[in-house]
C-alpha cells in the first residue's frame, strides 16, 4: 500500500474554538481580523495610491516585526489549554489591531482635516470621533477573544495592547516628522511613486468623494448631450 506524506495545516487561517459555545464561534471569527485588515489594506493602496495608506501599512508590518522579535525575546508559553503554536507573550492579534485602531484614530482626530465640496459633506469631528471610539472598541473586543479563546493570558493580551499603542504612537510621530520635513513630498515626486500614481489626497478629502466630482461632471455633460439629441 502506497504510503502518503502527513498533512499539515495552514495556521494562518486556522482557530480553534467550542462549537457548543455561540461566544467561542463568534470569537473564532474575530481571530481573522488581522488577515481581513491586510486584504483592506493592500486593496486601498492598489486601487487608492495613497501614501498615507501606504504609510499606515508599513508601520503595521513593522508593528508585526516588533512582536516577532518580543515573542522571541521574552519566550513566554502559551496558556496550557491553548492547541496553538510559537509563544504568547506579547499578543500578536492584540498589538496588531491595537496600533491599526489607535493610528485610525489618531489619523481621523488630527491629521484627517477634509475640505466640504460640490458633491460632498465631509463627516464632522464629532462623526470622526464616533468612528474613531467604534475602531477602538474593535479592537478591545478582539484582543478579549484571544483570552476566551485561551490562546493568550490576560497579561499577554495586554502587553500586546501596550506594545501596540506604543509603537502606534512612535509611528505617527515619525510620519508627521516626515510630512513637515518634506520627505513625503520629495517621496512622491521620485520616478518610481509617480509610476505609481502615488498620491496624497485623503488628509484633505474624503476616500468616498474620490473621483466623485468628475464623476458627476461627466454624467451631467452625458445627459445634456442626451436630451439635445431627443429635442432633434
């Protein structure tokens, strides 16, 4: 009889949680936010060009990089009734979702200051800061399901949360240094960004008012020509 390699499987996607318990299934789904926020992400910057975007991504990659390295650092285990692999100490999950919802919120209060247009309304800051407390919450009710899910100790989680907003808050120093200082500009006017189309839009305008006014110009001409054609 032939005999066949064992199988592994792919981690990245794989949570264990009780299929008895709602809140277990409900936190399982959780656990994959960091891979939907990568799918966010690398749909953003291709379809957008944002710098900005593009800015906030790498500092989470890097943001990952400091927990690899922490994870190996400290070598902590995992609580015992975890089935997963690699160490616990910091969270991974808790740090990543972390730094994305603190450097949203820092980006919608004091960066993010969008001109109202023809065609759009930009949301207040009052609309922002809602938004910002939604991210945030989140991004705790992640970080407390890798505590039900027993992947991670409370301590663990909240180190991983620490080390997020930390290094959240470093990054958004360092992009505003590099704003001021003229390293985006000069960034953006280099051969590879402009064939790119790399662009920074979004600190001004809003995401969904992209494009929207050409949009609505070019419907408005195609309708006059329309109806000059039906008076003929």
């Amino acid at each position: 009889m032939e005999e066949y390699a064992p199988l592994a499987s792919l981690s990245l996607t794989h949570v264990h949680y009780n299929p008895a318990d709602r809140l277990s299934y409900v936190c399982a789904w959780l656990a994959l936010v960091p891979q939907g926020l990568c799918i966010v992400y690398a749909t953003l910057i291709w379809s957008n060009r944002e710098i900005e975007i593009l800015l906030m991504f790498t500092g989470q990659m890097a943001c990952e990089g400091v927990n690899w390295g922490l994870k190996r650092l400290i070598k902590e285990e995992r609580p015992r009734e975890m089935h997963g692999k690699g160490y616990g100490m910091p969270s991974s999950h808790a740090q990543f979702v972390t730094f994305f919802s603190l450097t949203l919120t820092m980006f919608l209060l004091f960066r993010h200051v969008p001109n109202p247009t023809e065609t759009h309304t930009p949301f207040s800051f009052f609309q922002r800061l809602l938004l910002s407390i939604a991210a945030l919450i989140s991004a705790a009710a992640v970080a407390v399901s890798r505590i039900y899910l027993n992947y991670h100790t409370p301590k663990q989680v909240l180190v991983g949360c620490t080390a997020g907003a930390i290094f959240a808050i470093l990054w958004f120093g360092i992009t505003t240094y590099l704003r001021r200082a003229g390293w985006v500009d000069w960034g953006l006017d280099t051969f590879i960004a402009r064939q790119f189309r790399m662009r920074d839009l979004v600190v001004e305008e809003d995401l969904v008012d992209s494009g929207w006014a050409r949009w609505e110009d070019r419907r408005l001409k195609r309708r006059a020509l329309a109806n000059g054609k039906k008076r003929r």
